[in-house]
C-alpha cells in the first residue's frame, strides 16, 4: 500500500511553479503581453538604479575629497599666516623703540604694516596693565588686560591665541594673536598684539565653488562661530552646536562626517583643529562644507532622467503590447469566437480565413473554413439520407396500412380510388418485381393431365 502511495505522490505533485504558470496563462493575452514587457524591462531598471546609486556613491567619495582639500587648504593658509605673523611680532619685540615704549616712533612703524599687510585688523602694543600706548588705528584710553590672549600671553611668555571678540578698535570681530616682549634686562615689559580679518579666506571659495554652496565655519575654542561667509549676521558670534562640537572636540585632529551644518542643511563636513606652538588644546576649529543634497543634485538627476526615458520607453512598449494584442490577436480570435458560436448556431456557411489570414491563427482560420466545409458536405448528405428515408418510411407505411383488395380478382383501390392489378401497385409503391409462376395446386387445377405425367415420374 505505501508503494502505491508513493508511486502515486509525482503524479499529484502540483508545485508552487506550476501553479504561478497556471495563473499567468488563466490571465487574458493583452495583460500576458504586458506582463512580459514589464518582465523584460526589469533588467534595464536594475542597470539604471546601480548605475545611478553608483554615481552618487562616486558623487559623496568626492565631495569628502573637495571637504577635505579645503579644510587642508585653510588650515594651511592659517598656519601659513600666524607663522608670519609671529615673525612680524617677534621682529617687533626686539625694535628698541618698542622695548622703550616710545609711541611717537612705534607708531607710524605700526601703521606702514597695517597698509603693508591689508590682512590684518590692527597692530597694537600694550603695557603689563593692559593699557595700549602705541597702535596702528586712532586709540584713546582702550585696555586690554580682560582679554584672553593678553592673559595667556602673559602668563606663558609665549605666542597666544584670543577667541571670539568685537575689536574695540574696528568694532568688528577679530581673531588675535598676542607676542610678549622684553626689555633690555629680559624683564617682561609688554604685549604687542595682531589681529586678523577673519573675510581673508573667502577668496578660497573664489569662483571654483560654482553653485556648489561650499562654505567654511571657524570655531574657537569655546565652540563660538568667529566667521561664515554665506551669513554672517546671522552666525557669526554664536554658540555651534554643543554635540557636535564636544563630538568634535573629543575625536582626532582631522575627519569627515555627515551631519546638519549651523544652517540646518544636511552637509559632507571635513574638520581639522589648529593649535599654536606649545598649547595643548586647539586654539582654532576649522570646518568645510559641502551639503549633500547640492552633491546628490546631479548624480539623482541623471538617474531621475534615465528613469523617465526607461519609464516612457515601458509606456510605449506597453502601448505597442495593448494594441498589438488587441489587433494581432484578441480581435482575430473574437472573429473565430463568433464564428464558432454562429457554427454552433447551425450557421455552416460562415467563413473567417478571409479576417485572420496570416500567422497561426490565419492557419486555424484556414482550418476553421474548412472544417465548416466538410460539416456542410456531411449535412447536405445527412438530409438527403433523412429524405430518403422519409420517403421509404411513407412507402412503408402505405403497404402496413389497410389495403382494400377485392375478394375475387384481388385488385387493390389506391388513394384515388381507382382499382388497380395487385401486380402493378406492389411494383409502383415498392422495388419489388413480379416473375410469373404456378404453385403446385393451381397447376394440378389448371393442367391435370401434365400435373400426373410430371408427378409420375
């Protein structure tokens, strides 16, 4: 019994594929046609959406380059101008008008540099109370003790950096770099101080940004925002975001990350922190920026525009499908429903090889009318066999039904009334044919004297 189960089992088996086969053939031809189109456009929409998720993958790997270049570039160009700007101060500090706090000959010395170096804000020197007594801009009674890089300059003895602050010179925000200097008996005796003009590095950006939205952010050390170029009203004195400012504080010197910028727009942001000589702690932040929806703009556009043409070529495809099927097929074989259901109707004359000529269904055109010929040869047939019968079941019928025949001569009245030989209406109502004889009795009546010579012999 278990093998007959067994042997029975492929023969019930019914797979899931058989079964998706099943239902694509139960669909009608037009939605199978579609079906097939959109099957085989597949494979160009794959290529399409990896090609596109490429280019953007190619698009985000360069703009973490162009990121990372113009972080490098900045820090570079700062580097660049604090080393020079130590070696202006340090040159100073050895100026013995400088060490004798002579203002009148300092003075226009510091305001030669200022227009010598249209980069920097103001040159200034102040005593150990914080007081200036010699500046490159008109001064009058201006102390500088509270600030940040006299204290640190100071207390090091060394090159110290500020942070963010409105000069009380230019009422403009600065970044400052402050030298100490000594006398002749190597006595601290001031602080001769520089600041820069944070605009200077917008001509990095320049004309090579195009509509790229590049943008720079410098950061104190605080995390207050001491330049953006794009907005600077808006920005500038601010405090960055506290995460994202301890994240970048606790990470190493340089990196990328994707995150909101202080505008709020998602960006590709590369940073590096800058310290002087000596410190331990970044005295600068700088972070570059490309947002990511101006990156992805181009590679989602392409692959936006190869999605459209893909999708118009489908809709053609499909229309060129619906009509094809329409008229290649489905009304071909509507003529050779109809045709069938007027066949079934008792219709023999109708003929379809004339509507769907051409192709398979021309060939079962072709064998439609001809089968309707042969259908119309057998019915001509068959009712000629039926009136033929007709015609001997009538016959039949005459000769089964109550002749009158006479009890003497034996004739037989037809329907006319007339009384005819029983020879002669046998013959006419039948095939019947008559061969005359005589029976043993009416030839002993008729011819005795023959009928005993025959019978004694």
């Amino acid at each position: 019994m278990l093998k007959v189960l067994n042997r029975s089992v492929p023969c019930n088996t019914f797979t899931k594929k058989d079964f998706c086969m099943l239902r694509f053939l139960s669909l009608p031809i037009r939605m199978q046609l579609l079906l097939i189109v959109l099957i085989a456009a597949l494979p160009a929409a794959g290529i399409i959406l990896y090609t596109g998720l490429e280019q953007r993958n190619d698009a985000m790997k360069e703009a973490r380059q162009e990121t990372q270049k113009l972080a490098a570039i900045i820090a570079s160009e700062h580097g660049y101008r604090v080393a020079a700007a130590e070696q202006l101060l340090k040159v100073m500090a050895q100026l013995p008008d400088v060490r004798k706090h002579k203002a009148g000959r300092v003075e226009p010395i510091l305001r030669s540099l200022l227009k010598l170096h249209t980069d920097y804000s103001n040159i200034f020197i102040a005593d150990l109370n914080g007081t200036v007594w010699a500046s490159a801009l008109p001064t009058q009674g201006v102390n500088v003790s509270d600030r940040r890089y006299f204290k640190n300059a100071a207390a090091t003895g060394r090159l110290s950096s500020g942070e963010y602050l409105i000069s009380r010179f230019t009422n403009k925000n600065v970044f400052t770099l402050a030298y100490p200097f000594l006398d002749d008996q190597s006595r601290l005796t001031g602080i001769i101080v520089l600041g820069f003009d944070l605009d200077y590095y917008k001509h990095l950006l320049g004309t090579a940004d195009k509509g790229l939205k590049k943008g720079y952010l410098l950061l104190d050390h605080r995390g207050i925002v001491l330049t953006w170029p794009r907005e600077p009203k808006r920005f500038v004195g601010k405090q960055h975001d506290a995460a994202q400012f301890k994240a970048m504080q606790q990470g190493p010197d340089d990196g990328t990350v994707v995150e909101k910028g202080i505008d709020g727009e998602e960006r590709f942001i590369s940073y590096r922190k800058l310290r002087l000589e000596g410190e331990q702690e970044p005295s600068l932040y700088v972070r570059a920026s490309i947002p990511v929806a101006v990156v992805l703009a181009e590679a989602t556009g392409h692959l936006m525009t190869n999605l459209g043409l893909l999708i118009l070529f489908v809709l053609a495809a499909l229309q060129l499908a619906w009509f094809v099927g329409k008229r290649s097929i489905v009304d071909r074989v509507a003529h050779l429903e109809a045709a069938s259901h007027k066949m079934a109707g008792g219709d023999l004359q109708i003929r379809v090889a004339a509507q769907v000529k051409g192709g398979e269904l021309g060939s079962l055109g072709l064998a439609f009318d001809h089968m309707a010929l042969q259908l119309t040869e057998r019915e001509q047939e068959k009712n000629k066999l039926i009136d033929d019968l007709q015609q001997a079941m009538a016959t039949i019928k005459t000769l089964q039904g109550i002749l009158p025949i006479c009890s003497s001569c034996k004739k037989i009245r037809n329907n006319e009334g007339q009384w005819t030989q029983m020879e002669s209406y046998i013959c006419k109502h039948t095939e019947a044919e008559f061969s005359h004889g005589l029976c043993p009795d009416c030839a002993k009546d008729l011819y005795p004297k023959y009928y005993d010579r025959d019978a004694a012999k």
